[in-house]
C-alpha cells in the first residue's frame, strides 16, 4: 500500500463527520465524504470506483491532553483547526498518480458544501532510531554511563549550574515523541519529573512499559537535566502483535496539537519556562513515498505559498518562530552497519538523513562509541540540500551500559539523541530561549564540540563530539548566566515577548478559559 495525505479546508458538514469518525474510529463516512467531494470537483470515473483509495485515518483530532498540574481544559480541537488531515491508502501508483492530478489540479477550490483541498502530500512510514549492530554479540557494548558522561563533559553543569528553585522558577519541558513513558518509574526516580502528555486513540500517556523505548529516552535526558519536566507523546506505541511504523501524517497531526497547546500553555507560570521536543525517530526506507523525495528531501511544491512538505515545515516552525529546541536522531542507516530494516539505497553516505531529522533548524545527532569512535550504523550526511547540508550536527555517545547494571543498554543514536537532549535542558535552566535562541545554543553546541577529526563538518561525526563543559563556558562568556525568574518574559510564536508577571493565577482560569475557542483561532492563524 502506498500513503498519502490531504488537508483540507473543511465545511461544518465535514467537521461533523470528521469528529465523529475520531471518536468512534469508524471511517466510512469520512470515505464517502471523501468520494462526493471529488465527484463535486469533476474527478474521473476511476479516481470513484470503490477500489481507488482507502482512508487510512483521520489524526487530527487524536490527541488529548493529560498535563500533571492545574491545567486548563481541553481545547474543542475540531472547531478551532483551520485544516484537518485525511490519510489515504492507495493498491498502486496509478489510481494514486490520477487522485494527485485531481487534487492539484483543484487546490483551493471550493466544492458543494464548501471543503476545499489545501494541500497533498507523501505519507512515508519511519521508525524508532534503536539499534543493535547484526554480528556485535561481542561487543553488545562499549564502556558504562560514568564513561558516557566523562566524553560529554557535564560535570561542569552539575558543579556550576545550581539546581531548580522549583518554588520559584519555571522548569525546561521535555517533550518526547516517542513509544511512550512509564509514569511511575519517572516518580520513583524523578519525584518532580512527570508532566503528563498527550494521548491517543484511547493510548493515555504514561502507560508503557519500563522498558519501552521512550523511557530509554526519558532515561538519558534526566540523567543529564534531573530537574526538567517529561511529557510522554506516545506517537510509536508499542502494538500487542507486530511493529507498525510510524507515519508522517500522525506525526504532523502531533506536533500541531502539541504545539497549539504550548502556546496555551506558556502563558501560565507553571509551564513559562523553556520547551523542548525530542524525536528519536527516523526514515528507514524510502519505498513507501510517493512521489519520491516528497518528504525525504522536502521537494514538495503543493502549496505555493508554503513550499516543503507540511511536517518539515511545522518542525521548523517549532524551531523559528516559537523558540522551542526541537532535537532529533540521525538514525541508523549508516553504510557500515545498517539496521536490517534501512532500504537498499536508503543507506550511507548522502542518503541515510531524510526529512525532519535533516531540517537545518533542528539539532541532528550522529552516535560514537564511548572512545569517539564512530558507530558504523550512525546515520551518514550530508543531508538533503533543501532542508539542511551539513548533518550531523555532531555525535554523542552511545551503546553502553548502565553504571549500576550491565544488562541495561544505551542503544542507537536514540541514545545519542536522548543525551544531547538533556544537555540542552541542563543548559536551558541557565538560557531562557528570549536570551540564547535555539538557532544560537545550537551553534554554540556545534562550535564547541570536540574536533576529533579536524575542525570542518564531516559526515559521519558533523563537527565532533558533544562537549557540555565547553558549551557552559563558552555561554558564560558571551551571555552571563542569568538563571530564569517568575514573572519572566513569555515568547509569542511570531516573536514578540510580553511581561508574565500578570499571568493569571489558577482562581482566575475560568474566566480566560471561557474565551478558549477565540484564543486558539487567534493562535492557529498567527
């Protein structure tokens, strides 16, 4: 089967079949009202036979919140997204070539009842960025956490940054996409460390099991950053039966709530401190999009007045306009060692970093061994020239063992990823975003890293290995350490700030929530 995804433009009609087919997760309606669209638009007879496409889901409204704390009630998502996502499958190209043509041909138009499309995409499946090298039963791993944390260097942010004030001082939310979170293991470690999530299709955030990947992730980000905040977006969950990839429109549909709800959320003092996203996830093979490259290398041109494929852009919006560090995996399609799973061609040099992982506005890692020596299964740069050249970034470590029991593994870049990630958040209790903006921490986090191979960018470690003690000291320097304050400045998405001082306080959420509907619309268009 080949995916694709459509969003558009819905009539109140649409929006109510739409909202029932999320609830009740039965989609022939939505399939109907896809069919009568088309046909309202002049599609061919063969883009109408029963057989041409199946939707796939509806994810737009997939998502709710569960947030640890006095958070406000849930946003009515259906009457405040502008757009809502419909994924497609199609038996083969043909009667997908034909749907494209009717589509394109009638972007912006409006049919009977009002839908419209606005714009068509590739819906290629990815997956989780862990990794065990086939044939390294000998070397399963390579040195412990101790030795892990000694090649980053963060000994410095444990002796220099002094912990959260959590009575006064807003704390860094980590966001993690992933195959979810186990909550009572984060409290039993992190009394303070659990802030809810996002759910999906009756899957609640923080149900996972202790070994899951996402806690793998939670794991190395904490270690590094004990006192953030994780929020568990369980967008890969674990299945009863077999692995199901995940997809780029379920992937699309997630950061559009979530980052709608941060922009709720920041406004209150409880959640104005820095965010972050963390993705170890990847495009492992590329024979699933169509057209080729659509995603992967961002060369879709549907919409004229936002060319690039939709999630490329939404990660970088993250990254620009809302000042949020959005950290990605490089994944593990390098040519010397690549997860069984990678394509034929989707391996090595220039053509194992694709899409979002890619993006020149995210931060990319690369994994090495405890001794800087580069994993043969890291994913190799450059990346893709319309979204980012020089990726990645720069590796941390990774396959090692926990300190305290050998049988608990650090795999993958994930591991990688989910290290880099917690050194942004120690860094972030430091650097609100309004001082050091994602784009400069990163360059910093680049500038400083360990040049174990030369000073220039190479594609397999990017510009070395990830040096915390080296970034601290060189933000010191050019920006003084200037701890966040409640009552702090709050970013706008378009870049603005306003004082937070006035923030309402919980006795007060009633009255703003009532206005909830206006304020999200007003959010969505900005």
């Amino acid at each position: 089967m080949i995916r694709q995804y459509v969003a558009l433009k819905p009539s109140s009609q649409f929006r109510a079949v739409y909202r029932e087919a999320s609830r009740s997760r039965q989609l022939k309606a939505v399939q109907e009202h896809m069919v009568r669209l088309l046909d309202e638009l002049g599609a061919p007879p063969r883009v109408l036979q029963e057989n041409a496409f199946t939707v796939a889901s509806t994810p737009s409204l997939d998502w709710t919140a569960d947030l640890a704390g006095d958070a406000p009630d849930a946003p009515i998502l259906e009457d405040v997204l502008e757009e809502l996502i419909v994924a497609l499958e199609f038996g083969g190209s043909a009667s997908l070539g034909d749907f494209r043509e009717v589509v394109l041909a009638n972007l912006g138009k409006s049919a009977g009842h009002g839908d419209a499309f606005v714009w068509i995409g590739a819906d290629p499946g990815g997956d989780l960025a862990d990794h065990w090298c086939p044939g390294s039963g000998n070397l399963a791993t390579f040195g412990r956490r101790t030795d892990a944390r000694r090649v980053l260097n963060v000994g410095m942010l444990d002796a220099e940054l002094p912990p959260a004030d959590r009575a006064s001082t807003p704390r860094v939310n980590v966001v993690i996409f992933d195959q979810g979170l186990n909550k009572e293991a984060i409290l039993a470690s992190h009394p303070s460390g659990w802030g809810g999530g996002w759910g999906q299709a009756g899957i609640a955030p923080g149900k996972a099991e202790r070994s899951s990947h996402g806690m793998l992730i939670a794991r190395n980000v904490l270690d590094i950053a004990p006192d953030a905040v994780v929020y568990d977006v369980p967008l890969i969950p674990k299945p009863a039966i077999a692995d199901i990839p995940i997809f780029a429109s379920g992937a699309n549909a997630a950061y559009q709530v979530v980052l709608l709800w941060i922009k709720l959320l920041r406004t209150l003092p409880r959640w104005s401190g820095p965010w972050m996203l963390v993705n170890a996830w990847a495009i492992y093979d590329r024979a699933s999009e169509m057209p080729l490259g659509d995603y992967t290398e961002n060369k879709n041109d549907a919409d004229p007045h936002s060319i690039g494929h939709r999630l490329n852009n939404i990660i970088a919006e993250a990254a620009l306009r809302q000042q949020i560090d959005v950290v990605f995996a490089a994944g593990n399609c390098g040519a010397f060692c690549p997860a069984q799973r990678c394509g034929k061609l989707d391996r090595g040099a220039g053509s194992s970093i694709w899409g979002g992982n890619s993006s020149s506005a995210v931060i990319t890692t690369g994994a090495v061994l405890t001794n800087d020596m580069w994993l043969g299964y890291s994913s190799q740069g450059p990346g893709q020239e319309r979204l980012g050249y020089e990726k990645p970034d720069f590796c941390a470590p990774s396959q090692f063992s926990e300190t305290t029991d050998a049988h608990m593994l650090n795999t993958g870049t994930s591991t990688a990823c989910g290290l880099t990630a917690g050194v942004v958040a120690a860094l972030r209790r430091g650097w609100d975003p309004l001082n050091v903006s994602p784009q400069a921490l990163k360059h910093v986090l680049t500038d400083t890293a360990r040049k174990i191979q030369g000073p220039a960018w190479n594609g397999r470690i990017g510009y070395g290995v990830l040096n915390a003690g080296a970034a601290f000291e060189r933000l010191s320097t050019s920006n003084p350490l200037a701890l966040q304050r409640p009552g702090a400045l709050v970013r706008a998405s378009s870049g603005s700030t306003q004082e937070a001082s006035g923030a309402p306080r919980a006795s007060r959420l009633g009255r703003i929530f009532s206005r909830l509907a206006g304020l999200m619309k007003s959010l969505v268009r900005n």
